[in-house]
C-alpha cells in the first residue's frame, strides 16, 4: 500500500535559519511520482516540484532544494535563508502509475513551518 | 494556463440542509476531477474521483449517498453534501486533470471551499 509519512508535524525556526522537511514514503510499484506542496493560511495548495522515480537527480530552485533517495524512501525538502514568507504547511506527497492507476495523490500528514523574524 | 476554480469559496449552512460546491477547469477540458477533504489542521484526504460522463469512485470509508458527485462535462464538477452535519464541516478541495498527452499527466487544484455546518 501508499504511505507517506512526514514525522515533523511543526518545525519553528528563527528567519535566515535553513531547515529541512523529511518525507518518507511507500510504495510496491516501480514508477512513481513524488511531489511538494506548500499551503500557507488562505487553503490553497501551491505546487513545489514533481520527481518521477527514476530521477535520482537532486533539484535546486532558489532558495529551495529537494534531495531524492530511492534507497531510503525519502524526499528531503530544505528551505535555506528562510524567511517569514515561508511560513506555511507543506506537504509531501505520492502519486502511483501502475496500469489502470487513477494518478490519485496520496498525502503526507503535513509539516507546518513557523519562521519567526 | 490550467486554472481550477471553485464556487463557494465558502459556505454556512444549517445541519440537514444540502450543500453543493462547484469545481471548474477555466481553460482545459478535466478528464478527471479528485475531489478531496481536509479537517483543521489535518491532511488531505481523497474522497472519491470522477470521470467525466461515469460515476464517481469513491474511497473506502466515504458514503456516496451522502457526498454526490456530478461530473456532467469537461469543465464541471459538483460535490453535493446531501443532509449536512456539524461533523461534515470541513475545507473542500478539488483537483482537476486533463487527457494523458505526456509521460506524466499534471493534476491541477482548485483554492477549495470552506464548508461550515451550524
């Protein structure tokens, strides 16, 4: 079955701290996609990045970076200089595409990310 | 390009009144439409999907006659929350999908509605 665990239910942080966001998940199928989003108090969901299973490639954008380890199930999210503007839940997330998948996501429980000036 | 709408962006009802809320592809046609549900300070979880002109599957634990699910054309989706409940109040969401044209098929998400059973 699908999982994804985030075990950091809240990180507080001090601005231009880094901080890094662990997400581990399960899976029996071969392809796969991970992904990231950010939710700040309005509700909607903003889209980070997606990494299909066969990209071991770590990814960097600005400020933030993602680190894919398919030998330990995880997908690392580090925020660095954080600011307050990172405030928010993030949330891992998996989306399964064996045949006859839907491409549904599977959510992890969310971090929630206090950065404080 | 590829925006999702919902309508109401929230809603006050009384218990066992209905509730329909509103999911819209503005500029792509939605194959496919999830449709999820997130308690304060909670996860998302998905509720059921719909395909365009089918009838939606649900996840197990969901009760399809008391949450209706209309995906009538490319465009529209509705959540019906048929004899609302305090217990139902929660934030809606919905995710819209096009036709598979790629390797990976991007899922889109609505800004959610705000459900609030008195």
């Amino acid at each position: 079955a699908q999982k994804v665990t985030q075990a950091q239910t809240e990180i507080s942080v001090v601005e231009k701290e880094d901080v890094t966001l662990d997400c581990v998940y399960e899976t029996r199928d071969t392809t796969y996609y991970l992904f990231w989003y950010k939710q700040p108090p309005s509700g909607e969901l903003v889209f980070l990045i997606r990494r299909n299973s066969f990209d071991e490639q770590n990814e960097i954008s600005g400020r933030y970076s993602w680190n894919f380890q398919k030998s330990t199930s995880s997908f690392n999210f580090t925020i660095t200089a954080s600011q307050v503007v990172d405030s928010a839940v993030y949330f891992c997330a998996l989306s399964e595409f064996g045949s006859g998948n839907t491409g549904k996501l599977i959510f992890g429980q969310g971090t929630t990310l206090q950065v404080k000036p | 390009g590829a925006v999702v709408s919902q309508h109401p962006s929230w809603v006050i009802c009384k218990s066992g009144t209905s509730v329909k809320i509103e999911c819209r592809s503005l500029d792509f046609q939605a194959t496919t439409m999830f449709w999820y549900r997130q308690f304060p300070k909670q996860s998302l979880m998905l509720m059921a999907t719909s395909n365009e002109g089918s009838k939606a599957t649900y996840e197990q634990g969901v009760e399809k006659d008391k949450f209706l699910i209309n995906h009538a054309s490319l465009t529209l989706s509705t959540l019906t929350v048929t004899s609302a409940h305090p217990e139902d109040s929660s934030f809606y969401i919905c995710s819209a999908r096009g036709p598979v044209i790629s390797e990976y098929n991007e899922q889109f998400f609505g800004p959610g509605t705000r459900l609030t059973v008195l």
